[in-house]
C-alpha cells in the first residue's frame, strides 16, 4: 500500500499546537484594508485556534488520524 500524501495547502495553512489542537491565521488581512478600521484590523492580527467541528477534517487532511 502507497504511503500516505500530505495536502500541500493543508500543510502551508495549518499547525497543531502542544496539546493537538489545530491552529489557523485569520482571514481578512490581505486586501481592501483601507475600508477597515485600525480596530478591525488588529483583531484580525495573529493566530486562532481551528473550530472543533473542523478539527478532524483538517487532521485528516495532515494524516494526523
């Protein structure tokens, strides 16, 4: 049996924390910034964690499970 492939886009997008939670950057923050207050902007700054009802999903995609 074959090996089993890693989604590239999965792999450039998410990482899994200490614990095994999946962690995401937060959409938003590449274009039209102008529109957006300095407020709405910081709030989309940095990482958050993935929703528990994706997590499996995108573990799968990792080959994690």
């Amino acid at each position: 049996m074959p090996k089993m492939k890693t989604n590239s886009s999965a792999k450039k997008r998410f990482k899994i924390t200490g614990s095994g939670k999946v962690k995401r950057f937060q959409a938003g923050k590449r274009h039209l910034l102008r529109k957006k207050s300095k407020k709405a902007k910081g709030n989309l700054t940095g990482s958050t964690l993935v929703a528990k009802a994706d997590e499996k999903r995108i573990k799968d995609l990792l080959c994690l499970t």
